[in-house]
C-alpha cells in the first residue's frame, strides 16, 4: 500500500505541469504564435521530485482593440523509480483564454483549462483521467526600452494559483525571445517554480 502511494503521489505531482502564455502586446488584427519551454522543480506534499520538462505551442489573436483570443497546450512528462516501482505520468494541458485591455498596460484574463493525464506503473497499472477548471486572472507589461517589454502576471483557479514574470526581447521585426520566471501553487500539496523560456512569431 505504501508503494501505491507513494506512486499516486508522482500523479499528483505531475498532473499539474501547467504553464500560462507569455504576455504579448498584440494590436487589432494581429496574431502571435509561439513555443514555449519550461523545466520547474516539482515539490509534493514536503517531497522534493526535481525537475520536469514540459513544451508546447500557442496561438492569440486580437481580435478587436480591446479583445484577444488565444488558445495553447503544453505537455508535460516525468519518469520515477521509487520503492523498486518504475512509473511514468504523461500530462497535457489545453488553455482557451479570453484577454481584455483596460488600457494599453493591463489586462484582464479568463479562460477554461482542460487536464489530460495518462499514468502507468510496472506491477500497479494504468491511470487516465481529464478534467476541466476555469480560471481568471491580470496582467501587467511596461517597455523597457524600444525592442523589450516586461510583464507579470496572476492567474487562480478553484485549485492553484499561478503567478509569472518576464519579458519579450525583439529579436527582429517579428520575432521575440520570452525569458519568464513561474510559481505554480496548488492547494498548497504542489508547487512548480522556474525559469522558461520561448519564442514567439508576431504576423
């Protein structure tokens, strides 16, 4: 009972690699599609599980000079051997996201997160389970200059808060390198903290 455990502990860990787009300045009629990555320690229940690794893509569009539109997913995955038992969680996440400036430097944020995680364990078995939470939030950006922005943001779910730092550099007329610092929060038994990073395409 005590490997089971143990086991289930990993799937908690693991079924919340979550990670929030960066902020992006979009003007009506503009899109930006990016990729992300970010590699945070997963802390559970007091236990220290090092680091996961989770990547994906996103898409926003402004759809208005006011409304933004967006929609993203990351997967993330992690592989442990505790107690002879070899387990592995596999976890997707999907965010459709509505953004509403209030004025050019804050937002306000809205959206629904769907959980998709698979488990399977050597002698235990296998686990699914998908799941659906809306969450809201506010954003933040000032420029640093003329090629880089700054930013933060907080969104919270009935589960987790999640808050994030960073800041988009011009690399060329259309394309940005985000650098980002993230806490994950969640229910106070999980937390996810660490530096990412991504690339974004404005057209």
């Amino acid at each position: 009972m005590k490997k089971i455990l143990l086991v289930l502990v990993i799937i908690l860990a693991m079924s919340s690699v979550a990670m929030a787009a960066p902020v992006t300045n979009l003007e009506k009629g503009e899109s930006a599609v990016g990729y992300l990555y970010w590699n945070p320690n997963v802390d559970a229940f007091g236990g220290d599980f090092g680091n996961a690794s989770a990547s994906g893509f996103y898409v926003e569009t402004a759809v208005s000079d006011k409304v933004i539109i967006g929609l993203e997913t990351i997967k993330g995955d992690k592989s442990k051997t505790i107690s002879g038992i070899k387990a592995k969680v596999d976890t997707r996440f999907t965010d459709l996201t509505i953004q509403y400036k209030l004025d050019n430097n804050i937002r306000l944020i809205a959206g629904n997160r769907n959980y998709d995680t698979d488990f399977a364990a050597a002698g235990v078995g296998s686990y699914s389970n998908s799941s659906d939470k809306f969450f809201y939030g506010v954003s933040a950006s000032t420029s640093l200059g003329d090629k880089a922005t700054a930013y933060a943001a907080v969104t919270h779910s009935s589960i987790a808060t999640e808050w994030q730092i960073g800041a988009n550099q011009n690399l060329t007329k259309n394309l940005d390198l985000n650098i980002n610092y993230r806490y994950y929060d969640q229910d106070d038994d999980l937390t996810l903290k660490g530096i990412g990073a991504g690339l974004i395409y404005k057209f």
